[in-house]
C-alpha cells in the first residue's frame, strides 16, 4: 500500500542537508501489511532511515510489530540518463515553440526550469517496511531519515544598527533557508543546527583510497609518519542546534 | 518554528532582535628578524575586528555568516563572522586602511664582532663565525586619518634574533616575549613609539684553514 506521511519536522544543517521526521496513522489488518512511503528522495541516507511504532491502545504491544524495513536507492547511470533525457527535451521545447501566450509561458518555464535543475537526489528511493499484526488495530508510524542533500541548507545574515553614541547598537538576525532541492516542504517545524554532512568517502566514489597518490607517504621516519596520522586522523564534529 | 520550505525558493525567518553594546578592537602586531630589523623603511597593517556583547540569551552564530553595519539606516560596512563567544559576536579581522603604521630606522650602533670556528665538511675548511650585538634605533608612526578618537594596542613581540631594550613611551604591558602599548589617537593625529632593540648579526664564512694555505704556498709546481 502506498503511503505519504507528512513531514512533521525538518532539522537542515548550515552545512547542507537535514534530518527529516515524518508521520502517519494506520489502520492494520491482520498478518503483514506492507507499506510503500513515497516521495523519499533518493539523497536519504538509507542506513540512517528508522521506524518507530507508537501504539494508539498500548495492549497493542505484545501484537503489532515490525517486521523488516526495505530500502534502496535507485541505479546512478539509469537515473542520469532519465535526467539527460528530461534536460533533452526541455531545451527543444523552448527551441522549437513558435510562440507562447502569457499562461503557457509560465508553466513552460516552470516545467524547464525544475528539470534544468534536476539531479539525482531529486529521483525517488525506496523505503518500504512490513508490520505483523496479530489483529487488526491502528497504529501512528514515526519515519526518520538523514537526508543527504547540500542543496538545502540555511544561513544566518546579521544587521546591525548603530546608535549616534558609537558605543550600543540594535541587532537583528535572520535565518535565510535555501531549498534548491525538488522537494516542498510544507507548514513543517523547523529546527537548525550548526553540521556539516561528512562528504563521501573516496571509496563510496569508487577510488580507491589507497590509489591515492600522497606527498607525505614519501617521508621517512617516525615524525612524518606520526604527522601524516594525525592528518588522516578525522576531527570531532559535533551537532550544536540553534536555541530558537 | 513553523513554515512552508517551497522548492527551488529561499525563505528568510526572523531570528533575534536584542541590544548590544559595540566596540572597535584595533592592533598592530610588530615583530623583526635580524635582518628586518635594518630595514630603512617599514610598514605594518592595522587590524581591526568589531565585538558585539548581545543582551539577553547567546546565540551560536556560524562563523563566515555575513553581517551589515547600518549607520543613520545606510549601509557602510559588510563583513562576516569569525565566531560567536557566549554573548560576544566578533567579527572577521581585516585591514584597517584609515590608520597608517610608518617604521623608520633612525640609527644603527654596530657591535664588536666576536670570532669563533666551527667545523666544516671539508677537512681543510674551517666555518668563521662573526657574532655581533647592534643596537638599532626605530621609529614608529601611527596616523589616525579617521574623523573621531581611537584606541589601539600595539603589540611588540621579541624574537631569538632580535630584543626588546627600552622604549619611549614604557610598554603598558609587559610579558615577555611581548610588550604592549594601548595608544590613544585623536582624529587627524599621529603618535609615535620610540624603540631601542638589539640585535643579534651572524655572519657565517666558509675559509680554508691558515695552516693549509701556508702548505699551499711552499708546494712547487
């Protein structure tokens, strides 16, 4: 059965990207019912993804379960071809129109324009997941997913207003969230935090980190060694969320 | 914090309005090697970083974030944020071209040389080391081209080649390696600091030991 829960809560990180929690109540036969969420775009990050079952009638407990989750994420070269192909056909529409009246203007350039900025995160994943119940019952599903995608992200811009005494002043800041992604939004709760997404390790790539030519290799003796670990060594990075 | 997040569309939320009280930190970082220290001429920058101490709860700003300074409600300054302190926002420091910072020599005392060997690769060649103390007069001239008064400080730091002997005005802090001086500078002004260093010349050359030059010499061809 497809599904759409509603995004209940957008966290986006400074550095792009975000947690994304979403929401839905269920009516459940009884046996395995399986559901289909969509709209999960394929930047989520299929190892973060979690369900979490709130039961309406806690006896509930001891009779709906779940089962298994199923997630994928769809084939790089085939989506990108779906992309060059829509990106194709966009540049002959506005190539070959004769002439456009006001309306359709609009909507054609709205059509062009979401696909000119299509990529891959904006193609759809999978995240399926089966409940087992031993009765029929209803139930709220929490969904929760990391959200790979720098092109949502936020930024603060500052003003200040300075006084004639030179010495106090007025500030004013303001969030300023950018959504260049395929995804809309709507009336969801917003939360900010001050993280930036590791980037994709060189292997995920399909390099090989160890193909990787490096200076410091090439340096003998335990200091070089020592400096060249500490290099590769990561650094702590820890979420800070903004006290709204 | 509730809203809409349309796609391919920024949306800007109102996030704090508070208070605050703004300063200026202005300084002047001097430091020389032995052979900066000879130089005729100088000049040295002035950095300049702005603090915010906000009233009420701290708010972690990003660093880089941009910030508008508004005077008389038009813009006159766009910088960014080098980190936020608690309550304190600070600025990213930049170069303060109102100030200008001239560093003129005004006399160099040679020292004696003192002479000693070392070893050098070659058995026959021997490393003349000259060692010598001068005593070098500088002078430093802060310009203050701004319209109102400023307060800096001018921070000297002692190198292994070159130190502090005294100065005209006495540092307002003293720690070594560093001496501070804060400054006051009426607009359309300039100050001066009168410093008195030593510093430290070594010349090193390589010459063939006296006893091989002497062997040289009585060699028949």
């Amino acid at each position: 059965m497809l599904i759409d829960p509603k995004v209940t809560r957008l966290d986006i990180f400074n550095g792009g990207g975000g947690i994304i929690e979403r929401e839905i109540r269920l009516s459940l036969n009884q046996g395995m019912n399986k559901f289909e969420i969509v709209n999960v775009p394929a930047s989520f990050d299929p190892n973060s993804a979690d369900i979490k079952l709130e039961y309406i009638n806690p006896g509930d407990k001891d009779f709906i379960s779940l089962q298994q989750t199923i997630i994928s994420l769809p084939d790089r070269n085939t989506s990108q071809q779906i992309i060059d192909r829509e990106k194709s056909a966009a540049t002959s529409i506005i190539s070959y129109s004769i002439d456009f009246t006001r309306e359709l203007r609009e909507k054609v350039t709205t059509i062009c324009e979401a696909s000119s900025y299509r990529t891959y995160s904006d193609m759809k994943g999978t995240f399926d997941f089966i409940i087992n119940a031993k009765k029929e019952g209803e139930i709220i599903v929490k969904i929760r997913y990391f959200l790979n995608d720098r092109r949502i992200k936020w930024e603060t811009t500052i003003q200040v207003n300075l006084n004639e005494d030179g010495k106090t002043a007025e500030i004013e800041g303001f969030i300023v969230v950018g959504n260049h992604s395929g995804f809309t939004y709507n009336d969801v709760e917003l939360g900010f935090a001050i993280f930036e997404i590791p980037a994709i390790s060189t292997i995920t790539r399909g390099v090989d980190y160890f193909d990787q030519p490096s200076e410091e290799a090439y340096y003998e003796g335990e200091v070089a060694q020592q400096a060249m670990q500490a290099k590769g060594m990561k650094r702590t990075q820890r979420m800070r969320n903004l006290m709204l | 914090m509730k809203a809409n997040v349309p796609t391919r569309k920024k949306i800007k939320l109102k996030w704090f309005k508070s208070k605050c009280d703004f300063t200026i930190e202005r300084e002047i970082n001097i430091q020389y090697t032995a052979n900066t220290a000879t130089y005729n001429k100088q000049n040295w920058d002035v950095i300049v970083k702005y603090v915010l101490i906000k009233e009420g709860e701290p708010k972690d700003i990003p660093v880089n974030s941009p910030m508008t300074l508004y005077k008389n409600n038009l813009p006159f300054l766009f910088l960014t944020t080098s980190g936020t302190i608690g309550n304190k926002i600070i600025s990213e420091k930049m170069i303060d071209d109102d100030i200008t910072v001239d560093d003129d020599i005004v006399q160099i005392k040679e020292g004696k040389p003192e002479i000693t060997f070392e070893d050098a690769l070659k058995p026959k060649e021997h490393i003349e080391v000259r060692t010598r103390y001068d005593k070098i007069l500088r002078k430093i001239t802060i310009e203050n081209k701004l319209d109102n008064e400023i307060e800096l400080e001018l921070n000297f730091k002692q190198t292994k080649d070159v130190t502090f002997v005294k100065s005209e005005p006495e540092p307002s802090v003293k720690e070594e390696p560093n001496y501070k001086y804060n400054v006051k500078i009426p607009s359309e002004e300039k100050k001066f600091v009168n410093f008195e260093l030593q510093a430290k010349i070594v010349k090193r050359v390589t010459r063939i030991k006296p006893e091989f030059i002497k062997r040289e010499k009585t060699q028949p061809k």
